[in-house]
C-alpha cells in the first residue's frame, strides 16, 4: 500500500473515532411530560392524606405533571371507570371492586399488583357517651352505630368481623343481630362514617387504623378488633389500559410500590407488602 493512502486511512480512522467519542453518553432518567400532563388517580377514600402526599410527591419528580385524585368508595370508582369516566390509574380497597374494573376492561387482566394492606378498628367520640369499653358493648340498647354501606368494602369488612363474632361462644349468636339493631345509617364511604362518629352524630363506627392515624387518632376513641375477627384488607392498584398517559400512570404505580412509597403508606397506618 502507497505510503500516502496508508497516512491518509490513519487520519480517517483519528477523525471518525474522535466523534463517535464526542457523542453524549445518555443515562436513565425519570420520565418527564413535554408539555403539561394532568394524571388522574382513582382512589379509595382511605388512601386520601397518604395519596395527596405520594402525588406531591410525584409531580416533584416529574416536571410539568399535576396530580389529579378522584377519592371515593372503590365501589363507585369502579363504577364511573366502567361508565367510561377518563382515568389514569386505580387504586382499590380490596380485589372485588379491581375485579369490576378489569371485568369492564379498563384494566388489563394481570397488571393488578396489590401495594398495601388495612385492618378494621371499632371508633367512638373522644367523650364516649356510650361508655364502650369492649367490642360486646357494640349490642348495647340504644347505641348509635352507623358502619359504611356493605357495597363499600369497609362496610362489607365490618359484616364479615360481625358474623365471626357471632360465631364466636364468647359473644353469642344474638350479637350480630343485636348489632345491627343499632345502626343508625349506612355511609358511602369510610371518611363519612369517621366523620359522623367525630362529630358524634354517632356513638360508634367501624373504619380502617390508617383511618385515624395522624390527625385523626385525637378526633376519636379506638377498641381494636383481634386479628381473630378482624379482616386484614388488601389494596391493589394498577395502570388504566387505556390511559392517555401510560407510561406516567405507571411510573405512579411503581411509586407507590417502591421503598419510598411504602414508607409514606406506613406513616399513615397502613400495613407495608413489602
């Protein structure tokens, strides 16, 4: 080879390997809206304080994202998303009402992943007019109780503790009856029977723990439920299939399963699936 075209490869060679080394060298980034996005959260009344902090959260993560939540009995949520209403993602207080959603095919069967999980807790006003002092007391003569209506799933949970209850010698056959003699109003949904009960429109209700974590523990008095009685209640959330945002609707999920988003559900007095 002629000694000039050997030279002439040489500074070839030097000049195409010195811009393929100029190239940036891309890394992974978090995703980020061109233009303002509004991802809209179909969640479960309960989820409300530790929600609004996970989407403070996320909207600081993602520029140009804003958080918008639809909070409510997860019976009526999936309702309005197999009505068509626009949504981005669901978050519901058991699988029964995911079901529903998946079954009118808005979610994609599989994508459920569960996030949290919630226990029952019988709640009276600070005062206690009543005078509880154990779970029984619920069948006293007179007592105003007002538990969330049964398609809520805390309405349904509360049916479920009343009829092991029953089962149970240490309580009786009578107590569920006796129980539900007493109850004064179904709700739409747990923060309403909270609510009630605070106010002390009522001298008992049946909501979540994390329903009176924070704030909410010096608004009422608490008898806990046994593990025995109790229902431990499981949280799935997914994507909506046919959001218009799917790859943010899923970064939410991944969130809201990450260590970080565990923790914020902790604080708020749920139980962590991981």
């Amino acid at each position: 080879m002629p000694f000039r075209i050997f030279c002439l490869l040489i500074v070839v060679s030097i000049v195409l390997f010195t811009r393929c080394s100029a190239q940036p060298v891309t890394t992974p980034r978090l995703t980020q809206a061109s233009e303002p996005v509004e991802l809209t959260v179909f969640a479960a009344a309960s989820l409300t304080e530790a929600f609004t902090e996970l989407g403070q959260q996320f909207e600081a993560e993602h520029s140009g994202v804003t958080v918008i939540f639809n909070l409510g009995a997860s019976n009526q949520l999936a309702q309005q998303l197999g009505e068509g209403a626009p949504a981005d993602v669901f978050a519901s207080a058991n699988k029964k009402q995911m079901d529903v959603a998946i079954e009118s095919g808005r979610i994609v069967s599989g994508t459920a992943q569960t996030f949290v999980r919630n226990r029952l807790v019988v709640i009276y006003p600070k005062d206690n007019p009543a005078s509880l002092a154990e779970l029984k007391d619920l069948a006293k003569s007179g007592l105003r109780l007002v538990l969330a209506a049964k398609e809520v799933p805390v309405g349904q949970y509360a049916l479920d503790f009343l009829d092991k209850a029953a089962a149970d010698a240490a309580f009786g056959a009578a107590f569920k009856d006796s129980t539900l003699g007493n109850v004064v109003s179904y709700e739409e949904n747990v923060r309403a029977v909270l609510s009630k009960v605070a106010l002390g429109e009522a001298d008992a209700g049946i909501v979540y723990t994390s329903d009176i974590s924070g704030d909410g523990a010096d608004a009422v008095g608490r008898i806990d439920i046994p593990d025995t009685l109790n229902t431990i209640a499981t949280y799935p959330i997914a994507a909506v299939g046919d959001s218009a945002h799917l790859e943010l609707a899923q970064a939410f999920v991944d969130l809201v399963l990450s260590a970080q988003g565990q923790e914020i559900l902790a604080r708020y007095g749920f139980i962590p699936v991981k």
